[in-house]
C-alpha cells in the first residue's frame, strides 16, 4: 500500500516558502487581495457595533497565532493552565475543537473525567483533556456561549481560549500570541500566498509573544525586530519544545526516553511544523531513518498503520515514533507489529519569566 502523503496544503505551504509556478502566481496574489478585503470588511463591521464582542464577568486569555500551522498553541495553553493552577485559580479551557465530528458546544471534561471520544471532542481538546485532569475543557465553534457555559456549569474563574487570536465573538482581556523561530511569517504574505492569518500589524493587539523553538538567544532576533515595529514594548519570551515522556503504544505504558537513544526510528506525524518532531527525537539521540508527514489533523486509519508498519520493517527501524496528539487520531486502530512509541513534549520559558507571569498576573492577580 502507498502511504497517504500530505496533500494540497503542503503543495501550497511549499510554494510559501520556495514561490509558486508563474501560473499560479496571479491566481494566489488575486485571492490574497480577496482575503484582504473580507479581513478590512470584518474590521469595519466590529468597529462600527454591526458585528460585537461579547463581555464575560470572568477574565479571558487568548492564545494564538498569527500563521496557519504548527507554532505550539496546545502546549502553551497547557502552561498556562498549569501556572493559573498554581496559583489558586479555576480555570477552565475553551476550544474550537477544529476537525471534530460533533456540533454545537460539548464538554470534552469536566472536573472529574473525560466525558466525550477523541473523535467528538477534537484532538487538541482531548490531548488537553489527558494532560490537565480536573480542569473543564469546553468545546464550540461559538467561544461565547462555550465560555459562558464553562463559567455557569463549573464556576471558571478564567477562561483560556485556545487558538483564538484571530476570534472576535468575546472581549479577551489578554492575547497571547505563539510564533516560532524558525520562518516566524513565512514571506510574510496574507492567506493563500502566505501562511498569515493576519497582517503583521495586527501584533498590535498582542500583550505578549512567545517564540518557539528557541535554542540561541539570536533565534528570536527576527520576531524581536517585527514585534519591535508593529507593537513596541511588547515582551518576547523564549521558548522550547522538551521530550519530557515516552509511551508504549501496545502495552499502554510509559518508557525511559532514554529508550530512543541510538534506535533506528521511523517517524510520523500530521501536525503543523512535522519537521520539530524531528528536531526534537534527534535531540535525545533516535537516529531518524525517515519522517512520513501527514496533513494537520488526519485521522488515521488501520491500513494506514499498516503502512506504516511494513515500511518501518523494510527500512530496519526498531520502531514507529509519533507525537502525541497523533497518538490520540489513532486511539481506536489495531496497533501495529512494529513498536510504536509515542513522545510527549511541554513548553519550557527558557528566559524572561518575569514577564510571562506579569502577563498573566493580568487575569489572575496571584501568579
């Protein structure tokens, strides 16, 4: 069987980054300027109270990104939960639940348990729902009614939108906004000729930005430079991405990481930036033989795995690895008879603490 490879949104990210064919090019510069247009309209419509923001009596923090893939949104939602839990607070966490087969709003958990499948809840919610146990995890396409849900149901006294900078329904009372190091804004060009959700201006709104992946101090200089321009005085903190667990697949059991040292891996993952889950087993020592990418989101299925399975054996691998909110998209397959080790990984601030915490003193004044 042929492996499912990612499809047109990888054609289109790789034009992103290398230019598209001069027959495309005046097709994505026409459609940007459309996109452009909607966004300025959308714009206009909210200051002028045609479109509104809803107030919560409860504090709100967004987290967000202002480019379409992988930047980290989960794990810094993760943090911040567990920093607000730290310090006294009830939060609650709210999600579109991007890709879920359900409608309307759901609980994915409450404060005792998981209440909905992974395929219901989305796979951020569920993952999130696995990592922060006891603290309510909300799903729906309105963040409004889903938060106002959350603060009647379960008494949040915060609540943390996850992938909501862009979302305009509820007043948010801090935006934090995730980019990461490498290629921050792609070729800084708005959707589909670019990666960006959003201009660059539009930094304008955050209180707070968080640069992934850094390693050096001169990894954040070029998000440094843009944030200095568009929203000066506006912290940038450091980030990396740690290994911190390792999973065994079949026997639903954790591993030493140390496992992953020196072993011949074939890695998979559908996420956003599938090139940082290859950074990151290559930093505690697998020896990557290949990376198969799937699009962000896929659901996978048992021939899939299959596939998978048979071309880790062609290859020599002494296992599969994949990320954990993989593992999750493919929580009902049969496990496949190669090993397969799924690598969890949390969001460390390497520098600048201080101002994470003032960030978020803003909704919870004990941090």
């Amino acid at each position: 069987m042929t492996l499912r490879r990612s499809g047109p949104r990888d054609r289109v990210a790789h034009g992103w980054e290398h230019g598209f064919s001069p027959a495309e090019t005046p097709l994505v510069a026409a459609l940007s300027g459309g996109y452009r247009r909607l966004l300025g309209a959308r714009e206009w419509l909210y200051a002028r109270r045609v479109l509104k923001s809803r107030r919560l009596d409860r504090p709100v923090l967004a987290i967000g990104n202002l480019t379409v893939g992988g930047t980290g949104k989960t794990p810094a939602v993760m943090l911040a939960v567990e920093t607000l839990l730290a310090a006294g607070a009830r939060p609650a966490v709210v999600s579109r639940g991007y890709g879920r087969r359900s409608d309307g709003v759901h609980v994915v958990a409450d404060t005792a348990a998981i209440r909905v499948e992974p395929e219901d809840a989305g796979d951020e919610p569920f993952l999130l729902a696995r990592r922060l146990p006891g603290v309510p995890i909300v799903v729906g396409a309105n963040r409004a009614d889903a938060a106002k849900l959350a603060v009647e149901r379960f008494d949040a006294d915060v609540i943390v939108l996850d992938d909501a900078f862009q979302h305009r329904t509820l007043v948010k009372d801090v935006e934090i906004v995730m980019a990461r190091t490498r290629a921050p804004w792609g070729n800084g060009r708005l959707l589909p000729a670019g990666p960006l959700r959003e201009p660059l201006a539009s930094l304008a709104r955050a209180h707070l930005v968080i640069a992934a992946g850094a390693k050096r101090p001169d990894d954040v200089a070029e998000i440094e430079q843009t944030v200095a321009r568009y929203a000066p005085g506006t912290p940038v903190v450091p980030a990396a991405y740690v290994a911190t667990e390792c999973l065994d697949a079949r026997r639903r059991e954790p591993v030493p990481l140390d496992r992953l040292q020196g072993a011949r891996v074939l890695a998979f993952a559908g996420i956003g930036a599938p090139g940082g889950f290859r950074t990151t087993l290559s930093e505690i020592g697998a020896d990557v033989v290949e990376l198969e990418t799937f699009d962000d989101h896929h659901w996978y299925d048992a021939a899939e795995l299959r596939a998978l399975a048979a071309r880790a054996r062609s290859l020599g691998a002494d296992a599969l690895v994949t990320t954990e909110k993989d593992w999750v998209r493919l929580l009902r397959q049969p496990v496949p008879d190669v090993p397969l080790l799924v690598v969890s990984v949390r969001l460390e601030l390497s520098d600048r603490l201080d101002a994470w915490r003032a960030t978020l003193r803003s909704v919870c004044p004990t941090v």
